[in-house]
C-alpha cells in the first residue's frame, strides 16, 4: 500500500510540469501581444507626427494653389518615418477646406483657411510605398496557427491632422471703427493718445491702441519683454479674436521701439509693411451704457471686434509725437477669405 501511495505522488509531480509548459505558453502569447500591439501604437504616434508636420507644412502655402499644398504637404509627411519606413501620403489623404472654430468642424466649403491630411498605413498586403500594412513580430506567428486566423501578420493604423490658418492680426495694433470710414490720402498718420501732434491728444479717429487680445484685462506692460513685444515680434502668435471683445490700451511705453524695429526689418522694396490689424466697435460698461471705441483703450472695457483692415504701414515714428503712418487701410469683416492668418496652427 506505501508503494502504491509513493507512484501517485511522482505521477502529480508530473502533471504539474505540464501545468507550467501551458502556462508559459499562454504567457508567450500574451507577451507577443503586447509587443504587436505597442508597435502599432508607437507606429500610430509616428503617423500622427507626419500628419502635423504634413498639415502645417501645406497650411503654409498660397491656399488657392492647390498643387503646391498638396507637394509641400507629400514632402514633409515623407521627411517622417512610421514603423521604419518614410511616411507616404497621396492627394486623396489631403483636402483643402475651411476650419470652423465655434463649431469645430472642416467642410470644403468657402472661405478656404485649412488643410486636413490623413497619414495611414492601411492597405492589406501592399508595400510601406502603398501605404501597406504595419508588419507585425508575433503575429505571423499565430496567423500560421490552424486556427490563427487572418490579419495577424500585419495591422492597420492611421492618424489625421488639420492646420488651419483663420483669420488673425498680425500685430498688436488696434484702431477703431471710424476709422474704416476715413479716405486713406497717399499717407495718413494715426498717433498714441499721450503724446499727439504738438503735445495735444490727436482725434479719437486717429488714435492707436495696443492690445495683446486679452478678454479680461487691460494690457499695462509696454516693455520690450511684454506680450505686447512678443506680439510684435512674432515670438507670440495672436489667438483667434474674432467677433470676441478684447481690452486696449492706448498709452505709449517701449512698444514703439519694438514695433520701429520690425517695420524696418520687414517693410518691402515700395516702402510699406502689410499687416492686419484689429478693428473695434463700440463697447458696453457695466451699466449696459455704449462707450465708443474711439479712442480705443480710453476705457477700462472690452471691445467687439467684428472687423480687421488690411494695412500698409509706411512709417513708424517715436519721440514726442509717437504714431504709425498708414498708406492703406481696407477694413473686412473679420471672416473674410482674403484675411487668412500668416501662421499656420494645428486645430485638430
């Protein structure tokens, strides 16, 4: 009876080496699908990189040029890498279009402003060039399995960006409304309220005022490390204000400096500097009582912005009579399509 008790204990120990070589093939398995899996993952990050490289590269083109849009994006999209292999893009993955910031959507609609590409690697049984599969380590394994199934040995994955360019000031300058209405001689001087023609405050009409697009408070810092010079410079890019109500401030500060220097740095062989600037409507106070935006930055409220002017600035003038001369000022409603951004910002 001892020796029978002996020969079923050696036949436990066994079944639990069995046990164990399952177990480790369970393991393996797992383990191998965890490799795949982060593959895919790190591949998909690796696309979603292109697909922003590719957006901005084409948002920063001539948008009605949709040839050179579609070239630029190809070309930055294949200066990324996705599973090893150089990112592939077609015409069918870039579309031109226009990106809605109140509802966040893109349609082909009008005013064209942005730029949607799709970086993918999709295509069953093709090439990295065709945009085929991610290739897989494990899983060819299991897809050789009698009951591996298909689609193990290689797996899909995709990543989409947009870059839009809406409609945005370029410099930190405000005029208000009235001022649309002026007739622009060949050159026309608008001035910094502290300090106009003579030491005596110019007409509200031709008044300036900063604003570094705040919906909450004045601007006070005019330095040459303020947001307002880190506007001017292009160090900060202006958010999308429009028909928001933003703060001026019409005091004088460094900012003239700052923006003297950028004038000369960027005015053109004819002279001028194209820039878009804001313009305001009249406000509201606290007491539901309009206060008129002209002078912008008079009073400590927000302002509507409901238009931008196109600007050609032919001078900039510091000293005892600060001021911008302007020699052409077409003021747009703020959607308009030829009011399309300088800088290219990924939306989506």
């Amino acid at each position: 009876m001892d020796a029978f008790r002996k020969i079923r204990r050696r036949d436990q120990k066994g079944f639990a080496l069995v046990y164990i070589a399952l177990m480790i093939v369970v393991l393996v398995g797992f383990v191998s699908l965890a490799v795949d899996l982060g593959y895919i993952y790190v591949a998909k990050g690796q696309l979603q990189n292109a697909a922003d490289a590719a957006a901005l590269a084409g948002a920063s083109m001539n948008l009605s040029d949709s040839l050179t849009v579609r070239a630029k994006a190809k070309q930055f999209a294949a200066i990324n890498k996705a599973a090893g292999d150089p990112v592939v893009i077609t015409d069918s993955d870039i579309t031109i279009g226009h990106w809605d910031a109140a509802t966040s959507s893109f349609t082909t609609s009008s005013p064209i402003n942005a730029v949607k590409v799709v970086a993918r690697r999709t295509e069953a049984g093709a090439s990295a060039a065709e945009q085929g599969k991610v290739q897989t380590f494990f899983g060819k394994v299991f897809s050789l399995l009698p009951s591996g199934g298909e689609g193990w040995a290689e797996m899909s994955a995709a990543a989409s960006a947009i870059a839009a360019r809406p409609p945005r000031p370029t410099i930190p300058v405000a005029l208000c409304q009235t001022a649309c209405s002026k007739t622009i001689p060949p050159e026309l001087k608008f001035f910094f309220k502290e300090a106009g023609p003579g030491g005596t405050p110019p007409p509200p009409e031709l008044t300036l005022g900063w604003t570094d697009f705040s919906f909450s408070s004045q601007a006070t810092d005019l330095g040459p490390q303020s947001d307002i010079a880190k506007y001017i410079h292009g160090e900060l890019h202006p958010p999308d204000v429009c028909n928001q109500a933003i703060y001026t401030n019409n005091g004088v500060g460094e900012a003239v400096q700052e923006l003297m220097q950028e004038f000369n740095a960027n005015k053109n062989s004819d002279g001028y500097w194209e820039v878009i600037v804001p313009i305001l409507s009249d406000g509201v106070n606290k007491d539901g009582v309009s206060v008129p935006a002209c002078p912008p930055g008079d009073q400590p409220i927000p302002y509507p912005l409901s238009s931008f002017a196109i600007a050609w600035i032919s001078d900039v003038v510091k000293g005892a009579s600060p001021g911008v001369t302007f020699s052409k000022l077409e003021c747009l409603p703020c959607n308009d399509p030829r009011l399309v951004g300088g800088t290219p910002t990924l939306v989506k």
